[in-house]
C-alpha cells in the first residue's frame, strides 16, 4: 500500500541536494505527535480509501525507471511494516540506489539488508509522546547498525532537553553516526530550528541537518 510517490531532491541527511524519487508506503506502528505525514497512517482522520492505494511491484519499479533517476528512497509512515514489497521493489531496481528511511523499531531480513545502500534510522524521541518500549527496540536498532550502512536521525524539539536524551541512545545502543534535525514543517521553523542546533550538536561531534524537500514532479 503507497501514500504517494513523487520525483524530488533529497532535503536531509546524508545524501541531501541528490535528485531522487520517493516512495511512500502507507500504515505506522507509532503514533508521534510531531508527524509530518499523518495521512500515511492516522485513519482517525484520513480514509485510507482516499489516500492510499495499491499498486503493484511491477508497475512501481516501471515507474521508477521512467523517471531516470539513480536513487530511490523508500519512506513512510513506517514502510518496514511492508518488508516484502520493500524487498520486491529493491530486487526490480538493481541499478538504483535504495535509501530506506525508518523508525528503527523492525529490523530487516537478511535479503533486505543486503539490497539497501543507506537505511537512515530515525528513533523517537521522548518529544514524540511514544513510551519508550514502543519507540525504542534494542534489537532492532542493533540489526540495523550491523548492516554497516546505517546512520541515525533524531528530530529536536527543544535542545536543551533533547540533545541529553539522544546522548544517552547513543551510548547505550553505540549508534553513528548522528544527524539532527529540528522539528518543523515550514522553511521558517526549520532555519531557525538550524540556528540554535548547529554549535551544541556539532560539539558533539554529530551532524545537523534541513528537512526541507524540493518536490520536482508530481505525486
């Protein structure tokens, strides 16, 4: 099941500034707060009926194809719920960069892990009002890091309280490297976000990052 799909420049992490597609797997296991994309999950106030739809392996790796592009990033909601399709859509593409973004809660089969260049791993924050035991899955995270293509994003609320917390994840589970990012959905919020990020992350010695996307093509 897909939210959307969408031609784009990646706008975070790592591979930012690159020209990619994205595709969007609808469903969720959490339920944060601060989530950008609510309607790939929150059937409260969206019908999935609407804002869904299935679409099969070989028409996606087609579409993909027509695009051009050398990178694809498989995102969600939470798109390791779906971790055949992933698996099937990645084995169609063997010429493409695979970027995965995740929660960080399921870890991935070993065909999976092999078929993805980059998985950025996104662990909750007590800032997404998730308990811990849903948000945090030591094994999961330990899986995913053993992959050795791994990096980990948090998403900061407030600094003060937040870089501490991410600290201590970072200890206890040995997780680089570090990208943070401030929460936000305009440009506004985000470079302001930046601004008072920047010097007490990267005396961390961790990376800061936008999460602002340049949609290129239509969903």
């Amino acid at each position: 099941m897909l939210t959307e799909r969408f031609e784009s420049f990646q706008g975070e992490g790592p591979w930012t500034g690159q020209r990619c597609v994205f595709v969007r797997f609808s469903r969720c296991n959490l339920r944060c707060g601060f989530c950008d994309t609510p309607e790939s999950w929150d059937w409260s106030r969206y019908n999935p009926a609407e804002v869904s739809d299935r679409v099969p392996i070989a028409e996606l790796v087609s579409w993909v194809r027509e695009r051009g592009v050398d990178m694809m990033v498989i995102t969600g909601g939470e798109p390791m719920l779906q971790r055949t399709a992933m698996t099937a859509l990645a084995r169609g593409l063997a010429n493409v960069r695979v970027q995965v973004e995740t929660n960080g809660t399921i870890a991935p089969t070993p065909e999976l892990a092999s078929l993805v260049d980059l998985w950025v791993v996104s662990p909750k924050l007590a800032n997404s009002g998730m308990t811990y035991s849903a948000r945090i899955k030591p094994e999961a995270l330990s899986a995913l890091a053993a992959t050795d293509r791994a990096v980990f994003k948090f998403v900061v609320v407030e600094p003060d309280r937040d870089l501490d917390e991410i600290a201590q994840l970072v200890e206890e589970h040995q997780l680089a490297p570090v990208w943070v990012m401030p929460e936000g959905t305009t440009q506004e919020k985000v470079l302001a976000g930046m601004d008072a990020l920047y010097g007490p992350a990267t005396d961390r010695g961790w990376n800061v990052s936008t999460r602002l996307h340049i949609l290129t093509g239509a969903r």
